[in-house]
C-alpha cells in the first residue's frame, strides 16, 4: 500500500511524503509502519487503538473509521492532521 504522510509527521520517516505499507488492515499497516518508523503509530493511534481525534485517514479517499478497515493491493492511504490555532 502507498501511504501518504503528513509534513508533520514526516520527522518519523526521514522526510518522505510517501512510504509503503504492507497489511490486510490499516491497523496492520500502521504497524508494519511502525516497525520501521518507531513511533509513527503512536501519533496516529491513541492508547486506547482508536484514530486520534486530530487525525483523518482516507483509504482510496473514502474515510476511515476504526483501524480495522480493510486494504487490498493498489489501494492508497492518506494520512491528514488537523491544524488549530489560539
């Protein structure tokens, strides 16, 4: 899967915008992700396995909702963080 990251957590994968994942579900993904991109799945998962609130994640630009979405080969996810000011 080709994954699109977010400049702000591009930090985690040494400035790439785009990496590939392997997984049959977005949790596992993010995962494989995280295996070599340590502390990639923290940011975007919260403790409690959910997708953060600040955090949307499209698969095929369709939103996901849970990390239990379900990929297949060719199929492209992108990673967008909400932005706040005050």
């Amino acid at each position: 899967m080709k994954v699109f990251v977010p400049t702000p957590l591009r930090s985690y994968t040494g400035q790439r915008g785009r990496v590939d994942g392997e997984g049959s579900t977005l949790g596992e993904v993010l995962s494989d992700l995280d295996r070599r991109y340590p502390g990639f799945r923290f940011r975007i998962v919260s403790e409690q396995d959910d997708i953060r609130e600040h955090i949307k994640v499209f698969i095929n630009q369709k939103q996901a909702r849970d990390l239990t979405a379900p990929l297949y080969s060719g199929d492209e996810i992108q990673i967008i963080c909400a932005l706040s000011s005050g």
